[in-house]
C-alpha cells in the first residue's frame, strides 16, 4: 500500500441528507480500526436537500474527507467516476449513500484484493421490497446472459479495486454496473464475496423497475459489442 494514500472510499451521493452523518461516522469507525492512510471522498450528484451543505459541515472536523459537488444531478456513473478519477488510494472502495450497503464489509472486500484486481459484494440477503428484489434478479440475469458473465450481483455497489486497474477503466453513461466485466476485459481477475444488506431506513430509492431493467439495456448492448470486438490476438515470435 502507498505510504500516503493506502484506501480511497468513494460514494456517490444524491438527496441522502439524513443519511450522511451516520455514513461519515460508520465508514471512519470502520477505517480507524484498520490504521492505514485512507481518504473518504462523496461526490455530490446535484442534490436538492442541502446534502453538500451536510458534507462540507461533516468535513470542517475530518481531514480525511473530501467533497465534490456536480453542476446538476449527472448520475450514478458519472458521480463514481468523479470520486474514482480524483482517488489516490492503492485501492479503492465504491459503496452507495443509502445505508444498505455495511461499511462493516470493507475490510474483507480489501483482504479479497491480495489475489485480485477487484472484489464484487454479493447481497445473497437482499432488505428490499418484493418488486425490487424481483427486478434485480431478473436484471442480473438478463445481464449475464446478455454479456456472457457470471457475476452474481452486478448492482451491488459495494466494491474494492485495485486503484490503478479503476483509475485506468473507461467511463461512459451506466458503466458502473459493468466496471467487473471491463476490468476482466484488461485481463484482471475479479472475485466475489457476499456482504449485508440493509433496508433503507431515511430517504427515498432512485431506483425502479423502469431505470433498473429497461434504461440499462443499451448499456448492456454496449459491453456486449464491446466483448465481442475485444482483440485476442497473441504474439507467436518477436525479436
């Protein structure tokens, strides 16, 4: 790990006002214990409810934390890459504002990277609604067969990169469910690890069937040309 920087936790954020002291405290109760040099960054999606307020009052007492904040609301890829790209960690940690995701599981999504390039979360318990556990499941699915993965849970946003494999991913609109698909794609071996779930407690869901499922389709149609245009070629001699 570098002797700076060894962990970058990067959060998109958007309206989660009354959520983000709880998130500040959880995520550095969680990293203190670990006794390396992290940094926390949020990135403020254009919010509307004085979270960006909330984040620079959170900041004011802890170093450690830095903030970004959009023009307006751009969404959940470009906020994950706006934190990603201004990382500095050797690794970097991705997870939701909306206190479903337990910074409890950052350390073993860390000790998973010894071995490989990222680490995917896996809700195997999900605490949502009936409609949305069903939706996500039939989204995973129709992903995986779509793209030709296997990845368990594409929508867990709870992740751990190797920083400099991340840093170096291209972004475009609704890649951050496919960020485990590219990083195989650069030759990086990605494994999985089942984390908690929580059901949301304050604020509102972004989420629904039609942004879950059918928004996502020409993304999926995107990694899927993108797979099958990938160069496979190998060098049989060279001098």
């Amino acid at each position: 790990m570098s002797d700076q920087i060894a962990v970058s936790v990067c959060i998109p954020v958007f309206n989660e006002v009354d959520n983000l002291e709880e998130l500040v405290h959880r995520v550095e109760t969680v990293m203190a214990r670990l006794r390396i040099p992290w940094e926390l960054i949020l990135v403020d999606d254009g919010s509307r409810d004085g979270s960006y307020e909330r984040m620079r009052q959170l900041g004011a007492s802890r170093p450690f934390l830095r903030g970004i904040r959009f023009d307006r609301n751009h969404g959940q890829t470009a906020a994950m890459a706006a934190g990603i790209r201004a990382s500095r960690g050797e690794a970097v940690v991705t997870m939701d504002a909306d206190l479903q995701n337990d910074p409890e599981d950052i350390p073993r999504l860390l000790e998973g990277l010894a071995g490989h390039a990222a680490v995917v979360g896996w809700r195997a318990r999900r605490q949502d609604t009936f409609v949305r556990r069903v939706s996500s499941r039939f989204a995973n699915w129709f992903r995986n067969l779509v793209s030709d993965e296997n990845i368990r849970d594409t929508g867990c946003s709870l992740k751990a990169f190797r920083g400099p494999v991340v840093r170096a991913l291209p972004f475009y609109e609704g890649m951050h469910r496919f960020l485990p698909t590219l990083v195989k794609m650069g030759g990086g071996t990605v494994a999985e690890i089942e984390v908690a779930h929580h059901p949301r407690t304050k604020g509102t869901s972004k989420y629904n069937v039609w942004n879950r499922v059918f928004r996502s389709f020409l993304d999926l149609l995107a990694i899927r040309w993108m797979k099958w245009r990938q160069l496979r070629y190998r060098i049989h001699d060279e001098f």
